[in-house]
C-alpha cells in the first residue's frame, strides 16, 4: 500500500499518539525513545542535554532497537548533534560516518531541536541507524512534530532534577 505524505504523517502520528497516551513525565520521555526506535525500526533513538562541561552532553533516555539503554555522554563538537544544539533541525539519510568520524557504523541520523518555553535550546530528540534513512523528511517532519511535547516534558524533568 502506497502513503502519500499526509496520509503517512497521519497514521504514524496516530501510532506514536496511542503508545505515548497513558505516560507522562519521565516515563513519557523514555517511551518516546522506544516508541520511536520501533516505529521506525533503527538503532537508536534518545533525548540528550547538554551539560555544564564544555562540549559533552549526556543522553537522559535513550533505546537500542525498541530496548532500553543506559544513558552515556558524547562529545558535541564531533556529532551531527552538534548543529541540532545550536537550534537546526538536520537530516542525513546516509554517509553519517563520512561526515562524523566518531559516528563509525552508523549510516544516518535525523534531530531536532528541543526549545524550552524561552526557546532555548535544552534538548536533542534524535534518531540514528546502521542503515540508509529512506523518507528522511517526512521524518524530520513528524520528530518536529513532537518537539513541543517532549520539550515541555523534558523542561519539568530538567527542573525537577535540579530541586534534588
């Protein structure tokens, strides 16, 4: 069967929306990334900050082909979430590693942007796989879609952590 854009959009909106209904907060973010890396079958999908450390941000959820993964840091200045840091939203269907060194094995990698309510960068919602991104757009699209979301959810996690 044969989607056009909006009717794609439309039946993985209504997949993410039926899997994501009943959670909120923590639980909310970390089945974002494993709604995510399953729906679209890839390696990894995880939310990110950035952290006080210069150039070093720490994934807070992160699933490994629809399992989930304990959290780790990485370095900003030689990921694609480099750009996605500084508020542009990229996609590259393939040929990651030529561009990333330190991304060898991985083929693609899509991210967006996560803006608290001042439209400040706090976050990276992002996708990453070992094999060619078909649809990278559309893609794109629908991660950009559940930015406003998973950016309220991540600011009220973000402050939270910081009370402790």
């Amino acid at each position: 069967m044969h989607y056009g854009d909006d009717d794609w959009q439309k039946q993985n909106l209504w997949q993410i929306a039926k899997q994501l209904r009943d959670f909120r907060g923590e639980k909310f973010l970390s089945a974002v990334t494993l709604v995510l890396s399953r729906l679209f079958d890839v390696r990894f999908a995880f939310i990110s900050v950035a952290l006080q450390q210069q150039d070093m941000a720490q994934t807070l959820f992160v699933a490994d082909r629809g399992n989930s993964l304990r959290p780790f840091q990485y370095r900003i200045s030689t990921a694609p979430c480099q750009q996605v840091f500084h508020g542009q939203a990229l996609a590259i269907p393939c040929e990651l590693a030529q561009h990333y060194v330190d991304e060898a094995g991985l083929q693609s990698y899509i991210g967006a942007p996560l803006p608290n309510r001042a439209q400040k960068i706090i976050g990276v919602l992002a996708i990453a796989d070992e094999k060619v991104m078909v649809g990278e757009q559309r893609i794109l699209q629908l991660l950009q879609l559940l930015t406003a979301q998973v950016s309220a959810e991540l600011e009220l996690h973000l402050l939270a952590q910081a009370k402790n």
